[in-house]
C-alpha cells in the first residue's frame, strides 16, 4: 500500500516535482498522477490518442496549449465542439477575449454588447468580424468544390489561416483531423445555413464524417482517449473507438459527477461496462476544473516525455 506523505514547497520546484508529490498526498491529487501516467503511457506504446474538449476551453488560455500538443504529436484525432472552431477563428484574426467575473451584471453586460462564458467575455463586435470572415470564405470554399465532410472543410479554413497558436492551423499543418459532430450549433452554423440559402448544391455531410471518425482507427492500433469535459466531443471518441474494439488507455478530466447519469459525469468503470474501454484499460478519472488540472497533468507528462526523447 502506497503511504501518505505530506508534501514540501523547495525554492525552485518543478511541476513534475509538484505532481509527483501530490500523487502521494491523497484524494484528487492521487488521481491527477495517474492521468501523468496514463498519457505517458499511451505516447510510449505508440497509441493513437483521441484528444476531445469543449469550446469553453478554447475560450480560455488552453486554445494556444491545445494547438501546442497537436504540433508536439501529442493529439492524432481532435473532437471538439463549434464553438472552438469559431473562437479560434476569432483569436487568429486577432480579437481578444477579457477576464470579467462570475457575478457580474449580466443585464449590464448585454446592453454593453459583452458576452459572458463563466469569468471570461467576448464582445459581439467578435463575432461580426467572424461573420465577415465567413462570408469572406464560403465562396471560396464553394468555389473549389460542393460537397465536404465537416473535418475537410475546417482543414481547408485551417490552411487558410496563419497563426502558430490555432488549433485548426497546427492541425491542417500536421495532418490531424478536427471532427465537430454538432457543426451547427452556433453561429457557425447558422452562416452555413444562410449560404446554403443561395447555394442549394453546397452540402456539408456529418454523416460521411462519421465514417471517416470510424475509418480513423483499427482494431489492431492501440487506442487512447483524453476527454477534457463532456457532451457529443468527449462521446464521439469513445463511440468511435467502440466501434474498433474499444480503447487501450482512457484519461477523463470533468467537473460534472456520475450521480446524475450524464455522459459529461460518466467515470472511466462506466465506459467500461458498454465496451467503449477496454476491461483492461489503463483508464483514470479526475475530478476537476480542466483549466487547472489538464495543464498540471499534461505539462508533467511532456516533461517525463522530453527526457525519454518521444517529443
């Protein structure tokens, strides 16, 4: 049995240092070493990893890290939601989004033109230059061809742009497909809808998209997922890898409980009973706001990484 060993602070600590002390001092710090030992492991066996996250993160200051990975060759597939896909436009045409606070006047804030996701706000004045954008780039688009699965047409708007720290640049510059079930849900969506209104034949099919998730990996490659948060991105990943045999390491880091019976909640055992994880899974669940914990984790496991020389 592991002992509990009560940790020090030494000038000049390192995160590893940080982590592999926490890992010993109980609760979520146990698990959160875990999830270190997981990514480590799923690099060193060569496993093709899954990396799912909700748009709130790319909201944050996580867009440029998530981007990082991708060119590190940390993430071989990415899941996400739409509203990365927009705020990471938004970021590459220079907008910036501003710490605000969980209590602000909302009301206020609305007739400011202020939008608030948690602590974080994005003016509207973002999203009409993302507009623009858009309309700026269906044609384009259209004009090359009529018909995209969703992960070719975000690869043709990521090389399009031209910021180290975007998340669809990195990943159409590293080959990594972006899969975005829910397309349409924000205003991405509703700019696909208005050019389709004047552009009957321009189809963007989520069901060939499917296909090509399914396609992306075999039953014989070893499989890992990193699901940051839940719904339809961290779900895709897991249906994903069910359909090839199930996945050989999973890493889960939410804030939602298994209480409820969501997905967003559901625990790594879970996953388990339905095949989406191998019964012999190195698998982990860490409770925890994702901001904090995944940087924590993943800044650990790139260090251990760096001197085995496998980044």
């Amino acid at each position: 049995m592991t002992i509990v060993k009560d940790i020090e602070w030494h000038k000049g600590m390192k995160v590893t240092e940080l982590l592999k002390a926490i890992g010993s001092c109980g609760f979520q710090g146990v698990e959160l070493f875990k999830a270190v030992e997981c990514i480590t492991k799923m690099k060193r066996e060569g496993a093709k990893i899954y990396l799912t996250f909700t748009s709130n993160m790319a909201t944050s200051g996580l867009r440029g890290f998530f981007a990082q990975l991708i060119k590190l060759k940390m993430a071989d597939v990415v899941i996400t939601t739409v509203g990365s896909i927009e705020e990471d436009i938004m970021k590459a045409m220079g907008e910036e989004f501003h710490i605000g606070n969980y209590s602000a006047d909302d009301v206020g804030l609305h007739e400011k033109g202020m939008n608030r996701v948690g602590n974080l706000l994005i003016r509207n004045e973002s999203y009409e230059r993302f507009e623009a954008y858009m309309q700026e780039i269906l044609p384009k688009l259209y004009e090359k061809k009529k018909r995209y699965s969703v992960s070719e047409m975000l690869r043709e708007i990521g090389l399009m742009l031209n910021d180290e720290k975007s998340i669809l640049y990195q990943a159409a510059k590293n080959n990594v497909p972006i899969f975005c079930p829910a397309i349409t849900d924000g205003a991405f969506g509703f700019h696909l809808f208005m050019f389709q209104q004047d552009h009957k034949d321009f189809i963007v099919d989520v069901v060939e998209d499917f296909a090509n998730l399914i396609f992306s990996s075999s039953h014989d490659e070893k499989k890992g997922i990193i699901a940051l948060g839940g719904g339809v991105a961290k779900h895709h990943a897991i249906l994903g890898t069910l359909l090839n045999g199930g996945a050989d390491y999973a890493v889960y880091m939410t804030t939602a409980h298994e209480y409820s019976g969501s997905l967003s909640g559901a625990t790594t055992r879970e996953a388990k009973s339905w095949g989406k994880i191998k019964d012999s899974a190195d698998a982990v669940t860490v409770i925890g706001e994702v901001s904090i914990t995944f940087p924590l984790a993943m800044f650990t496991a790139l260090d251990i990484l760096s001197e085995e020389g496998l980044i």
